[in-house]
C-alpha cells in the first residue's frame, strides 16, 4: 500500500470517528441541543436569583442535566435556601430541583 493511500485511509478512518457520535458531547453524552437547553435553562435560574434580592447569585452554583437543576453553594438562611428552589422550578424546562445549598449563618 502507498504512503498516499495509507494517509488517505487515516484521514477517512479519523472523519468516520469523528461523525460517528454525531451531534453527541462528551459532558454525560448529551446531545448538542439537549446541552444547549440545559445551558439556557442554567442561564434563567441564574437570572431569577440576580433579579432577586434575597437569593445571591454569586453563592449559589447552579448546574442542569437533562433538566434537573441541582443548586450548591452556600445561602445565609433557610429562606435564601428555600427561595433560590422555589425560584429554580418556576424556570420553564426544569424538570426537577436537588437543593444541596448548605446553610451557613
């Protein structure tokens, strides 16, 4: 086989790897429109807590999979906790809330 042959062949076989998971991403195998939902909807919950003034945005980490928001972070009180979730589940697209915010007075 000649060396021209054996690159094409490399460069067939690495396009063929490449397209084959399709529009799929590496971040728990969604797909690129299933990733950009969860973006849009980590975006709108973000902005409800900086539009609210008893929810600080910048302690509280917000991540989406496929629809479930799971918050983090640190909130000064039970009602910041409680409020930063009932703020997340009024964001159209979510599906669920796992509220791991940790209260630190």
């Amino acid at each position: 086989m000649s060396p021209l042959r054996i690159t094409m062949a490399a460069v067939v076989s690495a396009v063929a790897l490449t397209a084959l998971p399709g529009c799929s991403v590496l971040r728990h195998q969604e797909t690129a429109s299933q990733y950009a939902d969860d973006a849009t909807i980590t975006a709108k919950v973000k902005s409800k807590f900086a539009e609210d003034k008893t929810v600080s945005a910048m302690a509280i980490k917000v991540q989406t999979f496929e629809g479930l928001v799971t918050l983090s972070g640190a909130a000064k009180s039970m009602e910041e906790k409680s409020k930063a979730e009932s703020l997340a589940r009024t964001v159209a697209g979510v599906k669920s809330v796992k509220n791991a915010i940790i209260v630190r007075a």
